[in-house]
C-alpha cells in the first residue's frame, strides 16, 4: 500500500536510490546503475542495500565520472529485469532521492522503453529539503550548497566518493534523517505530507508525457 500523506516520518517506509546514467540527456542517454537502500523510518536498513548493473554495450561520455567499464557492465542484467525489481522494491514505499527530478525522469524514460507504466509512488528529494532548511530565515544561498557532499558536509557529515549509484544512495539516507533532525527540532510532528516533494500538476503531466512519447 502507498504510504499516505498523513504518515509519520518516523513510521514512513523510503527507498533511497540514486542512478548512473550514459550522460545527463534524458532522451538520448540510458541508465547503467541503480543503487538503492531502504529506510524504515528513521532506520537505514543496510541489509537491503543494493547495486544494480545494466547490460549496456557503451558506458557513455560520462564514463570518467562513474568510472563503469564495458567489464563492468557485461555483468549487468536487461533494463527491464532492473526495473521490475526497482518497481517491486519500491512497492509500499516512497521514493528518496537527491535532485529527484532527475532520477524520475530517467527512471519513467526506462520504464517507458520497456512497456511499463512510470511509477505513481510519493517522492521525498533531499535537494529540496536541504534548499528549505537553508532559505527559511530568508537567506540566499551560497553556490553549490545544494550539491549532495555540500549539503551533507553542511549537517557535520563525512564527505565520501561520489558518483558510486550505491555510495550516493547511502549517502542520500544519510542526509535525508539528519534534516530530519533539524526540520523536526522545533517539536511539531512531521508527517509525510511536510517532506514529500509537490510537483505541480502541469509540470508532472508534461514530465509523464514526455516519458511516454520519446
């Protein structure tokens, strides 16, 4: 079942994920990794962490960021196979992510290549939350502070490897229950409804489409 918008954060099941793309073109360029890790609340639940690899002939001009070879990716599975696990791996939870727009796009982009709907699961992106922790006395922000190592390094945690899909999915976890912490200091309880990420619906509309029609 869906978690609903009045559950507590504390009782709020999330799959953090992350991916590792051919390039930054959702139209031209293709998932190769998906790192996921489930939160249970405000529990990482590292025994159900995971790297998922995708058989892809070309790891793309981004390759020198994700360092993901032609060895490492024939060890990968079809998109499809991925995908449906991602899907069955989400069942009941929300989606976490850092900058999730991104990552709902590629991932409704691969659903669509495969004959599978995209995903109708609530969101909860740490980009946004790091963004409202930083302006609500009205500041502007510093450049760059929204980036995951900055935004973490802004909450006194350790700054680790990144563009690893598995390493930034934990590290995404991370940062969402330390801004739990803080966005929960003032003692009111939080509930799913106050962290998930509000699209509008004209831009979710045209970001379904899109992912439909390439």
């Amino acid at each position: 079942m869906t978690p609903h918008r009045s559950t507590p954060v504390g009782e709020l099941p999330l799959l953090a994920l992350d991916l590792e793309t051919t390039g930054l073109s959702v139209g031209r360029d293709r998932i190769l990794a998906v790192g996921v890790v489930p939160v249970d609340g405000t529990r990482i639940e590292l025994a159900g962490a995971r790297r998922l690899l995708v058989d892809h002939d070309d790891p793309g001009e981004a390759v020198a960021i994700h360092g993901l070879t032609h060895d490492d990716l024939e060890g990968g599975r079809p998109l499809a196979e991925v995908l449906e696990e991602v899907h069955e791996l989400l069942a009941g939870r929300a989606l976490l992510a850092h900058h999730a727009p991104f990552d709902q796009a590629f991932l409704d982009a691969g659903l669509r290549s495969v004959g599978m709907a995209p995903l109708r699961v609530p969101v909860v992106c740490t980009l946004d939350l790091q963004r409202r922790l930083l302006t609500r006395g009205g500041e502007e922000l510093p450049r760059g502070a929204l980036r995951l190592w900055r935004a973490r390094e802004a909450h006194g945690m350790a700054r680790a490897p990144a563009h690893d899909a598995l390493g930034d999915a934990l590290a995404c976890a991370e940062l969402y229950l330390a801004q739990l912490a803080e966005l929960g200091s003032t003692g009111q309880p939080l509930l799913l409804r106050d962290v998930r990420r509000h699209e509008p619906w004209p831009r979710r509309l045209r970001r379904v489409v899109s992912a439909w029609w390439r």
